[in-house]
C-alpha cells in the first residue's frame, strides 16, 4: 500500500467519523463524545499528510507517531459511543478500520545490521499482507 492508499483510508476514516459524530445525541454526554471524536478521529490524515511532507527521517517519524496516537485515541472514543449505546448504528466497521490503520501505522524499523540489507525507507505492516513503503521523497 502506498502512501495515497493510505491518506485515501485516512480521508474515508475521517468522512465515517463525521458522520458518527453527528448521529451522537445532543446531550451532555454526547456532545463531550463528538468533541473528543470528531478532534481525534479528523486529525491522523492531516497529520499523516505532514509527515509526508516532513524535512527529515526524525520529522517523518515523529509526525506519524502523532498521527498513530490520534488513532488510537480515536480506537478509545469510538468503543465509548459504542459501549454506551450512544449511536444506533453498529460502529463495528468504523472500529475495525480504525484498528487496522493504527496497526499499519507502526513503523517496522528494520537496520541494516539487524536484516543484512538496506531498506528503502519506512515499513508499514498490514495485518495478513505484505510490507508496505511509504513514498516519503526524502527519506533514506
């Protein structure tokens, strides 16, 4: 998977997160759920776009490393809408997804001096696939 498979997921991920957000209800509860939803779960595809945009190898990967942190808290806030009865839809897919990018997020850091070969840049790992390169331009 490339690095625009993987923004196109992250843009998709967002557009489902909208759309949960806005099936919370209007109360208390729900509007503290959206808040920390809707900031969490539209922030990894802007932060994944920043790193691949990043000035260096330690840029590239501390701005992935935000965005898998928002993943995560997006995996948090999804499984509370879902665990509270807070949406009538099944957010099973939408929590799937967002599990499975945050798993493809972490960066496989393989060294030469632990394989016996260069690597191009970072690896993704998708679960039950082959490695994935990012097309980070200047990271070599």
């Amino acid at each position: 998977m490339k690095g625009d498979d993987i923004a196109g997921r992250l843009v998709q991920l967002a557009v489902k997160v909208i759309r949960v957000v806005d099936a919370l209800p209007d109360t208390a509860t729900g509007k503290h759920v959206a808040g920390q939803l809707l900031r969490a779960g539209t922030s990894p595809g802007a932060n994944y776009e920043e790193a691949r945009g990043a000035e260096s190898r330690r840029d590239f990967i501390h701005k992935l490393g935000i965005a898998l942190k928002e993943l995560q808290e997006t995996y948090y806030w999804l499984r509370v809408a879902a665990r509270a009865n807070l949406v009538d839809s099944d957010l099973g897919d939408v929590i799937t997804e967002v599990s499975e990018l945050s798993y493809s997020g972490q960066v496989a850091r393989d060294s030469p001096s632990q394989s016996g070969r260069e690597m191009a840049g970072p690896t993704f790992v998708m679960p039950g696939s082959q490695f994935f390169i990012l097309d980070y331009e200047g990271y070599q």
